[in-house]
C-alpha cells in the first residue's frame, strides 16, 4: 500500500506568523493535534505544530502567550515522505525517529499527512 492511499489529504495549515492564540482557535474550531506550517518560499520547507509543543509554552509561560507566535515553537524541517512510497517505508522512519505524525510531500508541495494512527488503523485491519 502506498502512502498516499493512506494518508490524510485534507490538512489544515498556519502561517508562521500566526499567533499561538489563532493556532489554538484553528485547532479547537477544527478538532486537531496538530497543523502544517506554511513554507515562506517555494523552496523553504514545511513545519509542524502541535498541541503539545503549545501546551508547554502555555505552562512555562504561566498562560501568558500573547507575545508568542506559531514560528517560536514549530519544528522546522517537519519530517517528510513522498505519497509515492510504501507505507512500511514511512512506519519505519516513523518508527525509529519516534514521530507521531509525518508531512507528505511531492515536489516539495503539501499532499497530506500521515500519522501513527492511520497506520495502526491499516494495520488493524490485517487482523480482521
């Protein structure tokens, strides 16, 4: 199976500039974890953000986030994998790298997201 068969197409992305505020309001309007941060350039590269890296800087913070914005805390490079390759290839960099959630990517453009949990949801239904 091929991750793009398997990964989510309809993702959600900020830009960088965003506050920590609207990333939270995006995330609670939507019911995610997480959100894809915009390139800058077309030959920057993707980022991610998520619940928790907001959470920790809400904590350390004492809830005071105004001044912080979705580029001081995201991961950028965000992991990436092609929609073109075999999703065992993406369980194992997953896997060994410990990372919940990938950005697929072909041609540096944004084709989905693939998360530990569309694998185990693949994976289950081998059992069945």
């Amino acid at each position: 199976m091929l991750v793009e068969n398997l990964m989510k197409k309809d993702v959600t992305t900020i830009k960088p500039y965003a506050t920590l505020k609207e990333a939270l309001q995006l995330m609670k309007e939507k019911n995610l974890k997480v959100l894809v941060v915009e390139k800058n350039s077309p030959s920057d590269a993707y980022g991610i953000i998520t619940n928790t890296q907001i959470l920790k800087a809400i904590v350390a913070e004492d809830g005071d986030i105004d001044l912080l914005n979705v580029y001081d805390l995201y991961k950028k490079p965000a992991f990436s994998v092609s929609s073109k390759i075999d999703v065992k290839y993406a369980a194992k960099i997953m896997i060994e790298h410990n990372i919940k959630r990938v950005v697929v990517t072909d041609n540096n453009e944004l084709e989905g997201v693939l998360s530990i949990t569309d694998l185990t949801n693949y994976l289950m239904t081998w059992v069945e």
